[in-house]
C-alpha cells in the first residue's frame, strides 16, 4: 500500500458523520438553498471544518439548480475523506486530490467515479455531480481541482493555503500554492489556476487519471483486509461537466493502462474536428449579442429596460464603427446582428438568453 509517487504532501484523513458528512457537510439541502452562507466564528481562524462547510455551500450552488426536485432529498452521508496534493511531472504547482468513502462502500461491488471539478473551481467542483447519485449507491468519489482551484497566496503575509484549507506561512506547511519571490507591487495576491506559470489544461487527462490512482489507493487504506483495490476489480467510471467533462474525455483517450471503463459527461468543452473553438463562439456573442437585443422583444432582461436598451444602441454603433454591420438605424441594425448570430449557428434557446448574458457580462 505504498503511496503514488505523484503525491507531494502528507496525506490528511478525517472522519464525517450526520452534521459534518460527505455529501452535504451537513447543510443538507434547507441549508444549501439558504440565501447566505454559513457563518464562522472567528473569521480570522475560521476552522478548517468550517471552510469545508463553505466550500460545499458555494460549489453546490455554483452549477446546481437546488430548487429541482431530482435533489430532493439529500441524504446524510457519512464517511471518510483521503486528501493530498499531488503534482504532474514538469509543473510548477500542484493539484489537490480528494477521495470520499462512504461507511456503505461494499467491496464486493466495487465503484469508483472519478469527477474533475468544472470551470476554475476547487477540488469539490464537482460534488453536485458526482456525490448525488455515487455516494448514497456506496459508490467511492475521488475528485480533482485539474490544476485550478482557489490555492490564493498573499505576500503581504507570506500565507498560502494549507492542505486543510486553513492559511499557513510559507515554510511552515505544504501549500497548495507558493509562487515563490517576492511580489512585484505591494498588497498582491496570486492564484495558482492564473500565476503558477504552468498550463495545466494541456495536463487534464492526466490530472484525472492521477485523482482514480489516488481513489484506489484510498480505498487500499479504507479496506485493507480487502486490498489491493485495482482498475480490473473496480468498476471506474469518470464524469465531468464543461470543462471538467473535457478532461475526463481526455483521460479516456490518455488511459493507456485501461484504468476508466465508462465515461458519462455533459456539455463537455472539446473541440470536434471542423469545430469553432469555444473562444471563438463566445468572443461572437460577446460582439453581437448586446446589439441583437433590440430585434428580440419579449426576452427576459436582468438590467432595466433604459440601461439595456442604452447599450444595445451604443454596442450597434460601435460595431458599424468597427466595419462589423452597415450603416443603419439601431433597429436594422440589430436586425442584421442576429441574423449574422443565427447564420452562423445559433438557436432560438441560447438567443433567448441574450438579455440574461448581457445583465452578467457573460
């Protein structure tokens, strides 16, 4: 049962029941649908039990619509967690992993899914979409933030964040992140998905491959009367959503050893051959979209009528400026700005969201 050689920290092993347990940190779901996140005691040593809680609070409500009934209800989960950094060869910075167990894993059915976190979230990303459905089914969850995550250091006091969550002095404690030096300009902070100088996106296949070599090594040290857990004992499965679901499609096709044996994904960012990049599409709405407002009456809005419409008119007239539309009325114009928008593919479903895009400056 020795440990991966990617591992770069002690590896830190806690124990949750009913009011602190791995599906919710005991919010369940009245808490996870309350309008302000749980509070510390001292928010100047916030507990690391404390910080889990939080951690659960924003990323369930950063990609889950709680007020669905398929999450009703949201069982208590107990269980233990297994968490370490880890670090892919040549990168400056390491990724956090994380396994859950719960207390009705049935190593007669062995199951692990392995779900990298979406977007630049932390190492529970992904808890609304893997935890629901593996962690009542017995089911292990290993997770990975992929490289990203919130691993904040400020020089101002030399702190980084620890393994635990809490902050801790450079020196004292592994980090998630040090960028090492000094910082350029005074009261600085970095952060690792930004500042560690690595690209870990070239590096997500791998990253989730490590987080299912970390799950079985946590399940080695959960149940070791029933070790060695191995990719041809347990069923592994990898889901992801957006860019989360690209890296475990990448780890699918990097997966030499034949360590996943399903992947479930959805709205994976990949880039199919023949494809406009994810940049380019954005970058097109991005343009067109506050324009195109005027030529769609009756779509919801976030901003009220006068400082949309205010925008809507000065975005026309840039794009004229710009060579992008002819020269017209702001109506025609909009006119014009959709169609270029649904020629080039877009439908009726994400154009009905013009105004919500608009309103958060998507």
């Amino acid at each position: 049962m020795s440990a991966p050689d990617f591992l770069v920290s002690e590896l830190r092993v806690t124990r949750h029941a009913a009011s602190d347990d791995l599906l919710t940190a005991g919010l369940r779901l009245d808490g996870l649908r309350a309008p302000a996140a749980p509070t510390v005691a001292d928010a100047a040593a916030p507990t690391p039990a404390e910080l889990r809680r939080r951690a659960f609070y924003a990323n369930w409500r950063g990609i889950a619509h709680l007020s669905d009934p398929a999450f009703a209800p949201l069982p208590a989960v107990p269980g233990r967690e297994y968490s370490a950094f880890a670090r892919i060869d040549g990168a400056r910075a390491s990724h956090r992993v994380l396994v859950q167990v719960p207390d009705t894993f049935d190593a007669a059915k062995r199951c692990l899914v392995v779900a990298p976190a979406s977007g630049s979230r932390g190492v529970y990303g992904a808890i609304a979409l893997a935890g629901p459905w593996a962690l009542p089914r017995g089911c292990a969850v290993a997770y990975t933030d992929k490289g990203a995550g919130s691993g904040v250091f400020d020089f101002d006091s030399g702190t980084g964040v620890a393994l635990d969550g809490t902050r801790a002095a450079r020196g004292a404690a592994a980090l998630e992140f040090d960028p090492g030096g000094v910082a350029a300009a005074p009261h600085a902070v970095a952060f690792k998905h930004a500042h560690s100088g690595d690209n870990p996106e070239a590096d997500w296949g791998r990253h989730v491959l490590q987080a299912a070599w970390f799950g079985l090594h946590a399940l080695d040290l959960a149940y070791p009367r029933h070790a060695p857990f191995t990719a041809a004992n347990t069923r592994i499965l990898a889901t992801g959503v957006s860019n989360g679901g690209g890296a475990a499609l990448r780890a699918s096709e990097q997966d030499d050893e034949g360590l996943v044996d399903a992947v479930v994904v959805a709205a994976p960012n990949v880039l199919a051959p023949g494809a406009r990049s994810l940049y380019d599409v954005a970058t097109e709405a991005a343009l067109y979209q506050p324009c195109a407002l005027l030529a769609q009456p009756g779509i919801p809005h976030l901003l009220p009528e006068a400082a949309w419409r205010a925008a809507a008119i000065a975005r026309c007239a840039s794009l004229e400026a710009a060579g992008l539309l002819e020269r017209g009325d702001p109506q025609a114009q909009a006119a014009a700005a959709l169609a270029k928008l649904r020629a080039a593919g877009w439908t009726d479903g994400p154009l009905a969201m013009s105004g919500v895009h608009l309103g958060t400056d998507l």
